[in-house]
C-alpha cells in the first residue's frame, strides 16, 4: 500500500473506531426537520439585481452585506414546461407544489389538474398557515399557494377559492376581489362578499393601517389596498403596514397557534413589477423593503431556532446590466450613488409630469419635477428638449426617456420589459438549510420544502382530485 493511503486507512481505522468520535456521531445535532418555515419569494429578482442593492447600500451606508447574504446556498433554473421563459404562474407552481406546468397555470399541472400545494398540504396536517405579499393577493404568486384555475387571470375565482381555504393569516392588496360590485372598492360580478364570510369563519377583517395596528390574533385577513399594494419608495405608513412590519405581525400570530408549527409564505411581490416598468428606484426600494422583511424573520428565527427561512425568486425580470455601453464604448463602471435622490416610482412620477405639463406647457415645471424627485438636475439641452417635446405630444415615449437619462447617469442598462431565463438565488438558514445546495430545476424547491416538513403533496394531489375538476386553460397570458 501506498504509505500516504496507509496512513490515511490508519487515520480512518482510528476515526471510526474511536469511541469519541462515534458517540459525537450519536448526540443530537440540530433537528434537521424545522418545525415551522418562513418561506420568501422574492418575485422578479435576479442575480444582477442582488448585487445592484448591494452596492446602493454599500456605497450609502456603512454595511457591507446584504442581510440574505450569508444564507446563498444555490440556484434555480426557472423553466417552464412551455417555454424557457416563464412567468410567475407556473414558477410560482413549481415552488409552492414541487411540479413544473405551463405558463399561466395557477397550481394545475400541463393537464389542468389540481397540484397539492405545501400551504395546503401544512394546513392539511393542522399545521398554522399564512400568506403576506405586496401585491394582490389573487395574484399569480399566492394564488399558487392557495387556488387551483387554469388561468392566473381567474382572480375572483381565485380569491373566492382563498376564502374557502382560508390560511390563518392573509395580507396584501387586492381587496376588490374580495368584495362585489356595490361596495366600494368591490368588482366582483358575482355579489359574494368574502370578507362578510371570512368574518362568519371568525377571522378579524382589516382595510387600513389602524386595523393592522389593532390586530393581534389570527385568524386575520389584511387587505390594504383595492389593487397591489404601494411600492415601498411612495409607501405612506399612515395606510399601508411595510412588508417587514406585515412579516412580523403573521410570524407574532402563527407562532405557538399549533403544536405542529406554521407553514409561512412572504412575497416581495412588487420588484418584479417595477423591473417590468424599468423603474430602478421601485424596484431597489422594493429589494431593500424585502431585506428587512427577511432580517425580521432572522430575528424571529434567533428565538425559536426550529424556523427554517428560505428565500427564492421565481425568474428575473428586466435583464438588468450593470455597466453598459455608453456612446459606443463599454464602460468598466456604474454608480449606485444615482439612486440616494431617487424619491418616487414611475406609479407617482408620471402622473406628476403630466400634471406638470398640463399647468405649465414650457415644460420648466415638469423638468422641476424630475430635478426635485428623481435628481435629474443636470439634463443636457437635448435631453430636455426631448422630455419636454415627448410631454407635450408623445406621453407614452416619457417613460423610456426618464429610463434613459436616470441609466445613462447610473451606467446601467435594462434589456427587457420582461422576464428572462437566468436562474435565480436560493438562501437558506436554519434546520435542512444544506437540503438546497447546488443548482437545480425549480421544481425541486417545492418538493425540498415538503419534505423537510414530511408533507406528502402526492397523496394529497390524490385526494383534491376526486373533488376538483379538470380547469381549462385560460385565452393566454
Ligand atoms: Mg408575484
Ligand atoms: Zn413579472
């Protein structure tokens, strides 16, 4: 034998047969089965978009990381069964039922049948549950937790469905969906009030920030908004609660509500939406909003150590570059520094423009608005006359133009108003925290969660099945 094998065979003799070591082997680690999850979905967040807040925050404040970065542990390829791109419909399917389907399929496989999702497979255990997002809770995203249609467009359908399933927390926007037609904000067509039947279940119903701020016992449903809820840049606090005060309320209220422990799902639902709309400072505000949301449950997880927190992003959005070519040539940096002025969405900026030119056609009030608001002081003569020429006459070209001159300041470049297929982060910590390591397909995700919590989502596929029906596929996405 080889002397270095040899020794190492000795050392290994030694290693199995050393009554200290096997006894270290025996004592109880760490249960690797968390008894409750807090899992993140962060919608539209890619790769780039991680190290664009960071280095906003490195170059604003003193830290150095952002509070999810120790917790990488792999990534997810995000396909979808009929394209490479998809959507948040059927990435949302794949992580909240351990299936891939089509793009636009709300927890339905490529047939339209019912998928288990793990928020029903927890609840189905006696297991607490909650949903807290940003945006409508009908939306894509959440309804893959909570609804089974075969369009995400169904959102009435899929609000009425939530209602029957009713998790013991619900917060977000989306309250028309909850209400019909004759109460203000309602548009369901169908007269059902589903707040008026959550109350008959015994849940505490709020609309507004006092509702929030009296609440303190699940079951609860917070709606605070008839659509998505504010990005967090135009957020007033005095109506809308912030993701990481939502966060905390929902972990405050599942937590000790079953033996069994809670099942939690938190979306950062907005940063896809202002990826979609190009608009860096929504989206980065809204990325900081989330971090703090996660700090919360680090904190929470600090105390009661059973919590695993995971976090994932159901695709990218926007193709973000950081560093582009400027006037032909590339350029080897960028500044986050931009974005400190950078006071309001697109969602308040654009409307404020059009008012601006509306009481004043020259065009000075408007550009006083961009100065004032978004730090576009020092527009170039052609910049300005473009703005203004596109004020007056050709509204929709004012968007990319504002998109134009804040990336040719920051020297970053989106390529898409859509997704895109880069895989995305996975971040981890707590019991089963090494169960997410390596890159995978999404659907993996779902199936890891369901185990480390002994949820059998395939029995219990097997049961909706026999009281659900076959869904058709919605017109298209
Ligand atoms: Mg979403
Ligand atoms: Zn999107």
């Amino acid at each position: 034998m080889h002397p270095t094998v040899a020794a190492l065979a000795a050392l290994l003799v030694i290693s199995v047969a050393a009554p200290d070591a096997s006894a270290q082997r025996r004592t109880p680690r760490p249960s690797a089965q968390p008894t409750n999850v807090v899992y993140f979905i962060t919608d539209g967040f890619g790769p780039a978009s991680v190290t664009f807040a960071r280095e906003y925050m490195q170059a604003t404040t003193g830290r150095r990381n952002l509070a999810f970065d120790p917790y990488l542990v792999g990534a997810l390829q995000t396909w979808a069964t009929d394209s490479r791109v998809t959507d948040s419909a059927a990435g949302g399917t794949a992580l909240a039922t351990g299936h891939k389907t089509y793009n636009g399929a709300i927890a339905v496989d490529t047939a339209g049948r019912a998928l288990a999702t793990l928020l029903e497979a927890a609840q189905d255990r006696g297991m607490a549950t909650g949903v807290v997002v940003t945006s409508r809770i009908t939306h894509a995203t959440p309804a893959c937790f909570t609804a089974h249609v075969g369009s995400r467009a169904e959102e009435d359908e899929i609000a009425r469905q939530q209602m029957r399933l009713a998790p013991d927390v619900m917060m977000g926007g989306g309250l028309r969906h909850f209400l019909p037609a004759d109460v203000a904000p309602g548009r369901r067509r169908d007269g059902l009030n589903l707040l008026d039947s959550l109350r008959a279940k015994g849940f505490t119903v709020a609309t507004d920030r006092a509702g929030f701020d009296r609440a303190t016992r699940a079951p609860f449903v917070g709606l605070f908004a008839a659509d998505h809820m504010a990005y967090d840049v135009d957020r007033d606090a005095a109506r809308e609660p912030s993701l990481e005060e939502m966060t905390e309320k929902a972990l405050a209220m599942l937590q000790g509500r079953s033996p069994r422990g809670f099942f939690l799902m938190v979306e950062a639902s907005r940063i896809d939406h202002a990826a979609h709309g190009n608009d860096a400072a929504a989206h980065l505000f809204d990325i900081l909003a989330y971090e703090r949301a996660f700090q919360a449950a680090l904190d929470f997880q600090r105390t009661h150590p059973g919590t695993l927190v995971v976090a994932t992003s159901d695709h990218e959005t926007g193709g973000l570059t950081l560093g582009r070519n400027l006037d032909g040539v590339g350029r080897y940096y960028w500044h986050p520094e931009v974005f400190r002025s950078e006071q309001a969405s697109y969602d308040v900026l654009l409307p404020a423009l059009r008012t601006a030119i509306q009481t004043d056609t020259t065009g000075a009030a408007a550009l006083a608005v961009l100065a004032n608001r978004m730090g576009l002081y020092n527009l170039s003569e052609a910049e300005r006359a473009d703005l203004v020429a596109a004020l007056r006459r050709q509204p929709g070209r004012v968007q990319g133009l504002v998109t134009e001159a804040i990336a040719r300041r920051a020297t970053i470049q989106w390529t898409t108003g859509g997704h895109t297929a880069v895989d995305v982060n996975v971040y981890a910590a707590g019991p089963g925290a090494d169960r997410f390591r390596g890159n995978r397909p999404n659907d993996a995700m779902g199936r890891t969660v369901a185990q480390l919590l002994g949820l059998d989502l395939d029995a219990l596929t097997t049961r909706l099945r026999r009281t659900t029906p076959v869904y058709p596929r919605g017109a298209g996405e």
